[in-house]
C-alpha cells in the first residue's frame, strides 16, 4: 500500500484523462477556427443553451475549472471583475467538466458569502477535448472571429493583455503547454533507478549513487507536476517542483503533518526561499526557484534514516546559498482547537457516513472528529499564520457537524462552530519548528 500527498498550494492542478495523448494530437492548436459548438450554461437562476458562434464579435477566453481546485476558485472573482471592465467586449467563460449536483451547491454558497453571481458551463466533455490541457486552471483565448490565438495559465488574463488584443496591438502571451507533462507513475521510481525519466545535464544540481541509496536534486523541470509523496513501505521519496521551503519542510519534518506555518525564515535570502502570496507571483516564482528532489534507499537498513540522509543533501547543496536548515523545538503562537467547558461532546446520529464541502459550506455525517480537523488543518486553514494543533480531547468519534461560512476564515469558523462548543484560540504551545537560517 502506498500514498501519494497533493500539497494544497500548488499552483496548476493534475486534471486525469484516459488517453490523453490520443486526445492532444486531435486538440485545437492557435491558428486553429474554434468549432461552433453547443454549450450548456447555468447559473443559479437561469440555464440556457449557447453556441460559440454567439460569442462572435467579441474575445473569448475560455476559463477551465473546477470546484476542488483552489487557484481556480481564486481566479473567479478577478474573471467576474473583468467581465465587468469589458462588459460587450471580452468574455471570460468558466467551463467545467463537473455535474449539476456539484456546481450548483458551490454556486449558491458563493454568491452568498461573495455576492457574486456566476455562469458557467457545466458538464462539459466537447471543449476540454478541443483544447487539450493536463491542468487546471487553464485558458483558451479565441478572437472576434471565433480563431484560437493562445492558451495561456491564469497570469496572463489581465486587463492590459485584453485591451492590447481588442486594440489590435501585438500581445506576446506566454504559451501554457502541457504536452510537455510525462504520464508517470508517482509511486514509483521517476528520477532514479533503471527506469528514471532522463533529464537534462542542464538541470541536474546534485546526484548520487552510493551504496544503499540513489538521489538527484534538479531545478524546476516542466515535465512533472507539482506535488510530493513517500510509499509506505519507506524506501522512496520525492518532491517534484516545489519551493526550497516546501522541501525542507517535507524533508526535514518526514513528511509529517508540519505545514508553512512552522517554517521560521532566519534567512537573508528568503526571497528565493519562501514563495510569494499572490497568485500570479507565485506562478512565476515557482518557475525560476522551484526543485525536483529525489531519494530511493535501495538498503532496508537506511529506510529509517532516509530524511536524515535527505536533509544532509539539502544542506550541502544549500550552504552554497549560504542556507542550512534544521528542526528545532521551541514554545511560539499555536492556533488551539478546543471544546468549551460545560458543552456535550459533539456525537452523530448515526446512519451512512456522508461527506460534502467547499470553501463555503461543509457538511460531515458519521465522520470522525478527527477526519474534519484534519480538512481544516490541512486545506481550508492551511494558511494560518501560526500552526493549528487539535486539544479537544475528540480523535476518531464519530460526529455529525455543518457549518455555513466561508471556511477560510477563522472568525468565521469560530462563529459557525459556536453551537457545537467549539472554538479556535490563539495560545502558546511547544512546537516543532523548522528554522531556515543564513550561515554568513
């Protein structure tokens, strides 16, 4: 058995299809006249049926996405403030391959928590195999006479761009490609091994082959996509176009549940260290700082030490940056999750186990206490400032809870949990730490 970990900032998302090679080579390339195809669209109030000749007079940019995928939810509301800007002349159109019964319920929280009301096209299978793409998001620019000139990521769908190309004026857009991704297995071996993708001498920062264990450290390398695992039986492990904070902090913390927000930046470098907030600099940023890192211990007997073995890598790599990291127990501002005195425990009501949220709703039936925390540590609060820690005394109790709120913010949250006792507190607590320090 083994596990594979999605970390929840990356910035482009693995989208899976069957036969995707088959399907780009049928893909729509820029030159290409856009098909005049039928589109199902839906908002909360109204459903129609388009086709993309109604859209002939104006640009469109066809906005590929999901309710699961963060970046993309993050590029709605500047899609809806745009589509306001060029209201009669640009149309930024969401599609999404998802059903109904999954859009509508994210539809309706999102405009109530944001007052924005969207349109989408939904259940799509026609335009994601016109214009083949790995991830999401992902944008497809067709011009006022329905011709394809770029597919781009979200960082290039801004205002200046849009205007340029209603101007008529010369845009050079960054092509976003994604026949460049390897179909690769990552549970496996990818970088080691006889079976290892070759990768160029250009990229290569550190390998080794020493007896018992095989390693590589490279530079951001656009054949893969961004994430990081470890097989349970522990003999590999690897991170794949992450930032050096990313990789410490999976390295040096085992792959354990430490998140950003116990990485301490002692460095005067930090720049090339701790990615950016903002999305579009992010983008970028992990471009020009990001590393593919792997390590397989062919030895069982080093299985035990192969963070330890992985770090030391790091490090010797990183002190030519005049960085070295290391862990280190220290007493700082934790986050607490912790039941109020007097108030029942939480319980259920018994009946199938049942699991539904998005970033504005959330309702568990007959799940444990545990397995909602472990969704608000790790994905909705994952950005917290100081990290979040489970005091309540509750683990694998089975519980019934929903909360209506946008559950990214925490004074939010805390309102919404109110009425089951819960609250999140701000305290001091003994915390492991990873400390990024300059050695000069």
């Amino acid at each position: 058995m083994k596990r594979t970990f999605l970390y929840f900032l990356i910035l482009v998302i693995l989208v899976s299809r069957a036969s995707a090679q088959d399907i780009h080579k049928r893909s729509l390339g820029v030159g290409a006249d856009c098909p005049d195809v039928s589109l199902q669209i839906k908002s909360l109030d109204t459903e129609a049926r388009q086709r993309i000749s109604d859209y002939r007079g104006k640009l469109l940019i066809l906005d590929f996405w999901a309710t699961w995928c963060s970046p993309c939810r993050a590029f709605l509301r500047q899609a809806d403030s745009l589509n306001q800007v060029f209201a009669g002349k640009a149309v930024i159109l969401p599609v999404t391959e998802e059903d109904t019964t999954v859009v509508l319920p994210f539809l309706r929280s999102y405009r109530k928590f944001t007052g924005i009301s969207l349109t989408s096209v939904i259940r799509d299978t026609v335009l994601e195999r016109l214009f083949y793409h790995k991830y999401i998001p992902h944008e497809v620019w067709i011009d006022t006479s329905g011709k394809v000139i770029a597919a781009t990521s979200i960082t290039e769908v801004n205002a200046s761009n849009i205007q340029d190309i209603l101007d008529g004026k010369p845009v050079n857009l960054k092509t976003k490609d994604d026949r460049a991704v390897l179909n690769v297995d990552y549970n496996k071996q990818v970088l080691t091994g006889p079976n290892k993708v070759p990768i160029p001498d250009s990229l290569v920062l550190f390998r080794d082959s020493t007896a018992g264990y095989e390693a590589i450290l490279t530079k951001f390398c656009p054949y893969f996509i961004s994430m990081g695992g470890i097989t349970l039986k522990g003999d590999l492990f690897h991170v794949f176009n992450m930032g050096a904070n990313i990789l410490y902090l999976w390295t040096a913390g085992g792959f354990s549940d430490m998140n950003e927000s116990q990485i301490i930046m002692k460095s005067r470098d930090s720049a090339e260290l701790q990615s950016p907030t903002t999305l579009a600099k992010n983008l970028q940023w992990i471009l020009q700082n990001g590393y593919c890192f792997e390590i397989h211990i062919s030895d069982t007997s080093l299985n035990s030490k192969k963070f330890d073995i992985a770090l030391d890598i790091l490090n010797d790599y990183f002190k030519r940056k005049n960085v070295v990291g290391y862990l280190s127990w220290k007493k700082t501002d934790t986050y607490v999750f912790e039941k109020r005195k007097g108030i029942q425990s939480l319980s259920t009501a018994g009946g199938e186990e049942k699991k539904y949220d998005n970033p504005y709703q959330l309702s568990y039936h007959n799940v444990s206490f545990y397995t909602f925390f472990y969704r608000m540590q790790r994905y909705y609060l994952q950005f917290l400032k100081y990290p979040l820690v489970n005091e309540t005394g509750l683990g694998k109790g089975l519980i019934d809870i929903d909360l209506n709120c946008n559950l990214e913010n925490l004074d939010a949250v805390n309102k919404a949990m109110r009425k089951y006792g819960l609250k999140i507190r701000r305290k001091k607590r003994k915390q492991l730490l990873l400390i990024l320090k300059s050695i000069k």
